[in-house]
DNA sequence: TTGAAAGCGATACCAC
DNA sequence: GTGGTATCGCTTTCAA
C-alpha cells in the first residue's frame, strides 16, 4: 500500500474537528479525552467514534502549554555508543514510558560546552526534568544548575551534597573489594591501571577503593605501578601494561574490562599465560568478559537498572520538588572467572 | 553552592517578562531572540540585558504551536542494549543537533503493539519525523501509516517500495562476499548459523547471499548445514553450534558476531582450535572481534554513519514533502583477521 | 452534564 | 522600527 508521495501530509485533526464531527463542543471532546469529569455515556460515544474517523491524536505541546508540563524527561551522556551507555538507556527509557515520560537524548561526546549546551536545549524544550551522567563537575555547571532550577539527578557521580539527588554505583567499595579478592590469592605485587582522577567515579573512587585495600593489608602504595589510561579504549590499556610491564606485577586491576582487554592483549602478544604469568581483573562486565578465550574476573554493574533507578528517582524530585536530595546506590557484584589466580 | 531545597521551582520567565523589564512589546522581543525583523541597536541592547537578567529561555513548546513544527525528531528501535543499536543512535543524534532537531528515543522489546504505541507518544508529541528501525512490516504497521502521514525513513529494511524512504546496508552482498571469502579458502562444506527469516534484512537476505555464493560456485545448498538462531544471544550461537556439529562443516557464516563467538566457544570447549579445525567469520565487527584471543574475521558495518544518514534523509523528507521514497546503501567491509583458514 | 471564554507563551500580520 | 492583536490546540474555571 505505497503512500502517495504527491499528496502533501494533511493538516492533523484538532480537538475542534473532533467536536464538530461530534456535535459537541471542544472543552467536551476534551473531557473524555482525559477522563477528566463525567460525561454522559451516549455523548461520550459520539466523541470516541469521531475520534476514531478522524485519526486525531491530541497535541501534547499545547496540552504542556497549558498545564505547564510536558510529560518529558531529558537525558544527557557524556558518550553514548558504547554498551554500558545503551543499557542505561534502555533502564531509563523503559522506567519513563512506564510512568508516562518520553526521553529525549543529548550526547555531549564529553565537552563541558556541550553539555551546557544541551541542558539549555532540554530547557527550551520544557522537559520536567533531565538526567545527567556527568564525569565532571565545575563552576559553569554550578553557574548554570543555579541560574535554572531544573529538577535534575545526576548519574555515575555523588553531587547529593550540592543539593543534586544522585544515582551510582560505589566505586570504592567494588575497587576495595577487587584487590581484596586479588590479594587473597597471595599477590604482593598488584598493579592498577588507573583512570583520569578528574572523573570522580571511575578514576578517583577506583584508584582511593584499590589503595585503601593495599593499605589495609599493611601493604605500601608503589606509585610506580599505578598508571594512568584512558577507560575507553582497549588500545590505551595496552599502552600502560606496556609501561608497567618493567615493574613485573603479578597482578594488575585495570579500571575497565576494556583497560583489562588491552593489558591481555599485551601479554598474551608477548607469549604470556593468564593467569599463569599474571592476573589481570577488570571492572564493568563487558559482554566478551565471559568468552571463553577471556573468562575475566571483573566486577558486574547493573547498568539497566542505574537508569532505571535515575529515572524513578527524578520523577519523584519533579512530583516532591521540596525534599532533600540524596545518594542512592546501585549494588555491584564480584565475577569470579579465570584471570586472577595465584602468582 | 547548594541549592536551597526549600525554594520551590520559580516559574520560568516568559516573553512578557523580557518585554516589561526592557520596557518594549513582546512582539519586539520576539525579533531579536528569532532575528527576524530588524530591530534598533539601542532596543536590541535592553532586550538582550533583559534576557540576561531574567535567564529568559524561549518555550520551544509554545513556538511550535504556532509555527506547527516541533525540531523534535523521534527515534523508535527494537532494542537499545546492544552497541550496534548505541552507535546508530549516536550518529543520528549527532546528525540531529547538527541541524537543530533534538531527539527523542523509544525502546520498543520487538513488539508490534509497543511499536505502534511508539509511534502514537511521537506524534502526541508532535515531533517533525520519526526514525523506525524495524524489523518486520505488518499489515498494522501499514495501517498505520496510512492513517497517520508522518515523514518516516526505515532503518536497516528496505520499505522504499512502500513510499518509505529507506537506510540500509548491503545485507545479501554481505553474506555473498563473506561466503565467497570462504569459499576462495578452498571450504566445500561451509554451514549458516542464520537468523530469522521474518526478518528481512539480517534473517531473510544474510541467508540468501550466502546461497547465491554457493550457487555461484556450482555447489548446492545443503539445508542440514543451515540452522536458525537468535542473532542477539551468544549462548543461541553455541547451541546452533551444537546442532550443526554432527555434519562436521569445515567452515560457519554466522549472522552476527555475538553467533559466531557462542560457536567459537562451543568449539574451543572441546578443545578444536580456530582455524585449525574449524573456520568461523561473523558480522557486525563488534570490540571484541578483534580482541587476540578471537581474531574473528567478519562483515564491518558502519553504524554511526547508518543512524546519521538516516536522520540527513529525515530532515530532507521533512523540508520535501514531495519527493519520492529510495533507499540509500551504507558501504560494508570485509575484516580480514585469523578465524578462516583452509580446510 | 455541557458550553463559553480566558489564558498558556510564542509568532506573524497589520497598522502606525 | 515598533506595538497591537489574532491565532496555534488545548485545559480549566465559571455559568447555565
């Protein structure tokens, strides 16, 4: 049934066609549209039958003008090709169709200007609140959040105490947990690959998580074996197993399963066994973590239900503008697989 | 700098508010924030410093009321998990705000109903255009359509013979090169881990260029060397493994990288090695393919520029009503790595 | 139960 | 150049 290309797409159907084809008037039609109050059952027939031989579907825009809401929620990502991003998405997604929301997406691709950018493009676009997965933090976003108060919950990072209600996952704790779990199989020796610390999660939290567990085994901090990479490329986690390779860890904790990828690459390139030769641990759980050529222990977020809980968690500061914000956390899981084993 | 959570949401300032604070019409204000008429140096100054003061942001919802235009495109896919499906929505939102258009995702779990349904919250919402990955054309979705004239483009199907301008890549050239590829190893007996065949693109076409090569070559299609899965499941690739592995093929064409690993590990799992006794190529080029312990050759496919190409034939469809619907090819290419070798 | 009319925030046309 | 006003599609009093 191939549409005519020559004929121009018809002006949709108003609430006023739907009432003149009815026989009523408009603020009736509307009536039965939301079920707002009682319409008498032959006239409400009448209206619903217009409504189906018209096709009309009601205008959410001048509905949200109206009401002065627009039943729209804005999400904004730093990065949003990668798989971890997706499922935050889908959580997000699904959790606000659920409750009646659609999404709009911003991808910043990590510029600060960008990300202004794209909460004052949310902004003109009216949604009722928007959720931020930022990785930093600086006086224009602070600036911009004072200026216009949006009700926005911020995602992957702790600013609760900015008055931003916050959704992540303990960065620390699962890193404190990892090299606890590398360490009980006898390793001195543990590496990090560590991420940008401007990245208060990922690189930070992880980087503090992995020497609190050092320390707490009375074990010093060798800076020589920490180095820094980029958490987003495979290619950059081979880089610094290359760089620390020198120092002969029998162990590294790499700040991503793509990090831990590169550092596998590198030794398995040079003839090395893992976890024969050495151990190497990752964090988020990569699909291919599993695969049997990898079996990599890593730690496991459930990044579906982090966008999920963001999405519940801004609905509510939207309907409850006075409370409190605070910080919710998303449990991880350690997944024990083949890579760290004794050294 | 803590927002003060008592402060309830202050009312956003509108066009009025501007106009009072600079002591000029609205009609005025209106000119300089859209340019549209000239407007005196000196007033064009006090409107401005107005709008600052005020951190005045223009409804875009009351806008598009008037101008009927939204500058919201819709995007409606079938799954929002996978790094495919990040990467096209990437490309196409960075297309979008490229030419000033915002967009909104829908996620709809492959199912019909919730697609229709998707479609129905996009044109509540009134957005410009709508961005359907599909994966199957009902008679509903054809209904549908007609009822509602809303510039759409498919992405990944070919449904320009429906009037539906189309975005796709080369599915059955695909398999036919890869199968080629294989076959010029010198493999005769080369099995399909296919997908299904209701979907037309990756189930139906992969599946037909894999047989036309083998025609080609004069050999015929062996229908116990063809077993259907779940393209998106690796544990569905490692138990079509299983069922074919009594045929003993020498060489798999699998229809999704995600197959091809859960084949690879069926086979490494009984300690084959690849190439050695078995050659396995994929499609999609996911990360992981090119990780040292797969090294899978494969089909690479160019995800970004597919969703960004499919929102540039949107906003085209959408500037020109008129113009009939093609479909437009998004190059493929053929990853050589080590996962096919010779008989 | 229903209708008339005001108003949401903006654009655009018509005067001046 | 600038201001006044009708209008976009809808929700929501206020009367009837």
């Amino acid at each position: 049934m191939p549409r005519e290309p020559s004929k121009p797409r018809a002006k949709a159907p108003t609430i006023k066609d739907v009432a003149r084809l009815a026989g009523v008037s408009f603020a009736t039609v509307s009536r039965v549209v939301n079920d707002s109050k009682p319409v008498n059952e032959p006239t409400r027939e009448r209206v619903l039958h217009a409504i189906d031989v018209l096709n009309y579907v009601p205008n959410s825009l001048a509905r949200g003008l109206q009401t002065q809401e627009s039943r729209m929620l804005g999400m904004i990502m730093p990065e949003i090709g990668s798989s971890g991003a997706a499922q935050i998405l889908q959580g997000a997604e699904d959790a606000a169709r659920a409750a009646g929301f659609a999404m709009m997406l911003m991808n910043t691709a990590a510029a600060v200007r960008r990300e202004l950018e794209s909460l004052s493009m949310l902004l003109e676009r009216q949604v009722d609140g928007a959720i931020w997965v930022a990785a930093r933090f600086t006086p224009d976003h602070a600036t911009w959040l004072e200026r216009h108060r949006v009700p926005i919950v911020a995602l992957a990072q702790d600013f609760h105490t900015l008055g931003v209600p916050s959704v992540l996952v303990d960065n620390h704790g699962a890193a404190r947990e990892a090299t606890e779990f590398i360490l009980g199989r006898g390793h001195r020796r543990v590496a990090m690959i560590a991420a940008d610390p401007t990245d208060l999660a990922v690189g930070r939290d992880r980087r503090l998580g992995y020497e609190a567990a050092l320390r707490a085994q009375g074990l010093e901090v060798d800076v020589e074996l920490v180095v820094e990479a980029d958490v987003s490329s495979q290619q950059s986690g081979y880089d610094a197993m290359a760089r620390l390779d020198r120092h002969a860890p029998t162990a590294v904790l790499a700040a991503s399963d793509l990090l831990a990828m590169g550092a596998m690459r590198y030794q398995l390139e040079r003839g090395r066994s893992i976890p024969g030769d050495v151990s190497i641990m990752g964090f988020d759980d990569l699909d291919v973590a599993s695969h049997p050529a990898m079996r990599l222990t890593t730690i496991a977020f459930d990044f579906v239900e982090l966008g999920a809980l963001a999405t519940r968690t801004l609905i509510e500061a939207i309907e409850h503008p006075g409370a409190t914000a605070e910080a919710r956390i998303v449990p991880h899981r350690l997944i024990v697989r083949d890579s760290v084993g004794s050294p």
